[in-house]
C-alpha cells in the first residue's frame, strides 16, 4: 500500500540520484571535451558533448519528478503521473536521435576512410575513468528506479548507459588508434547506436502503452481476480479494469454479493476487497468498486 509518506520518501530518493548524475556529467562533459581539445581527439570532444546531453535530460527528469509526484488537486483528479510518463517518452525519443546521430557520423567516417590520431596514454585513462564513473551512476540510478517503481529514471538510467557505451567506443578508438587500427572507432560506434536505439524503441512503446491506458496482462488481472473473489461474501467479480500511471496501479471491479445484506454490509465487503488487493499488490494506489446484489449483476449498471 502506498502512504503519503513513502511517495515523498520515493521522490526525495529519485532527486538525489538525479543531482548525483547531474554533477557527475557536468563534471565530464568539461572533462572530456577539455581533454579532447588537448590531445586532438574529435571523438573525445564529440563524446564530451554527449555527456552534456546527459546533463540536460538530467534537468528535464528533476522536473518531471518534482511536478510528476504532487498531489492530485483540483485539475487533477488523479494526480500527475502522466508527466512522467510524458517524459520518458521525451526521453526515449532523444536516446533514438542519439543512437542515429552516432551511427549516422559512424558509417560516414567508415566510408570515408577518417582515422584518430595515436592520443596518447592520458586520454585513454580520462576514457577509462569516465566510462566508469556512467557504467557506476547507471547502475545506482537503476537500482533507485526499481525501488521507487519509476519508469522515468529507469529511463533517464539508461541514457546514462548510452553514454557509457559511447564512451567506451572513444576508449575502443583511442587505444585502436593508439596501436595504428584508427578504423575499429567507426565499427564500434555503429554497432553501440543499433543497441543504443534498440532502448530508445523499447521505452518509447512502453510509455506509448501507458499513456493509452493498455491493460495489466491477463495472468496479472487474473490474480486480482482470484483475490477478489477469495473475500468473504464475494459471489463473483466482473467487469475487472486496469490502467497504469508512472509505474503506479488502477483498478475498478464489480464485486457481486448476496442481494440481502445490508447496503452497510456490501460496503464492508467491497472495502475489504480493495484492503486485500492493495496487500497483495504493493503496486496498486487506487481501488473502485462498484457492489452488484446477485440477482442485478450486469444488468444495466451505470
């Protein structure tokens, strides 16, 4: 069950992890880029700069989180989360554009026969650091978004991969140019955007289906289902709908019960369907029911 309290704990936790990001590709992208210039490395700098699109999607996710998480309020009945889903959308589709930009300038260079200079030893350990540094901030912000259910830093997780695995082709390049094989920077660079894109496609039709409401799957609904009619005083279940919103679980029902009990009683019935629902499914914030007396069930209900 989700309380006031743990959201606001869960969106504390997802601004520090992104104020972390934030700072650390700050820190890089300066790095790099001023590194690059230093020993003449076009991938150095272009991969500096890819570290500052990291910082401006890290300030697009501090948005979506604070605004995302509010309350809902008198324009929202049901809170903010689509903003978050909005913005991994956002997110998908710049990790797409950056995967056809590394292809994109990978092949050119392929076909063109252009190769890096021989770096130096320095600039393969600024590649080496940094390529740590993305792969450790990927794996904490992963870890926090799993925690906290959020699709949003899942997503903004794996931009920061994206940066990682560019990096690591400028490390592939620079130690292949370091060693007279200047060619291997392009190979690899084609081969991380296909797998960078690859993520991008996946997030945005992930999103897409949150935001048109696509249905829990069927093995899901179904437990619900059986939870509901496991109540005591619960004939059946019908009409069984589920939505997401941010990571979040909606569902309505129709919980039938015998036509005569008490209208106090069908009432307790369809509050310990939702209690038993909300218990067994951490994930579940919003519970609706509808109570049908046997002999009505489907009949015109509104």
């Amino acid at each position: 069950m989700i309380t006031d309290t743990t959201e606001q704990h869960h969106s504390q936790e997802a601004k520090r992890v992104t104020y972390i990001g934030a700072w650390l590709d700050g820190f890089l992208s300066v790095v790099k880029v001023a590194v690059g210039f230093m020993v003449g490395s076009a991938a150095l700098i272009a991969d500096g700069i890819h570290s500052l699109s990291d910082l401006v999607t890290d300030g697009f996710v501090l948005a979506a989180i604070h605004y995302g998480r509010q309350e809902p309020d008198n324009d929202h009945h049901y809170g903010h989360g689509r903003i978050e889903t909005l913005t991994t959308l956002l997110l998908g589709s710049v990790l797409i554009f950056v995967a056809g930009g590394i292809a994109w300038s990978s092949i050119d260079r392929l076909l063109s026969g252009t190769e890096v200079g021989a770096p130096g030893a320095f600039a393969i350990t600024v590649a080496v650091l940094a390529l740590i540094s993305k792969e450790w901030i990927f794996r904490y912000t992963m870890r926090v978004a799993k925690r906290v259910k959020s699709k949003l830093l899942e997503a903004n997780a794996w931009h920061s991969r994206s940066d990682a695995l560019s990096t690591a082709v400028v490390l592939v390049a620079l130690v292949g140019a370091q060693y007279g094989l200047g060619w291997l920077d392009a190979v690899a660079a084609i081969i991380v955007g296909l797998l960078v894109g690859k993520v991008g496609i996946d997030l945005l039709w992930e999103s897409a289906r949150e935001l048109v409401d696509t249905a829990l799957p069927e093995d899901v609904q179904q437990q619900m289902h059986d939870v509901a009619c496991s109540v005591p005083g619960v004939d059946s279940v019908h009409d069984l709908r589920t939505r997401q919103s941010a990571g979040w679980v909606m569902v309505d029902l129709h919980v039938v019960v015998g036509p005569r009990i008490t209208v106090s009683e069908a009432h307790e019935i369809g509050n310990e369907v939702s209690r038993r629902l909300r218990h067994e499914f951490p994930l579940l914030t919003d519970v609706i029911f509808h109570v049908d007396p046997e002999d009505d069930a489907g009949e015109g209900d509104p």
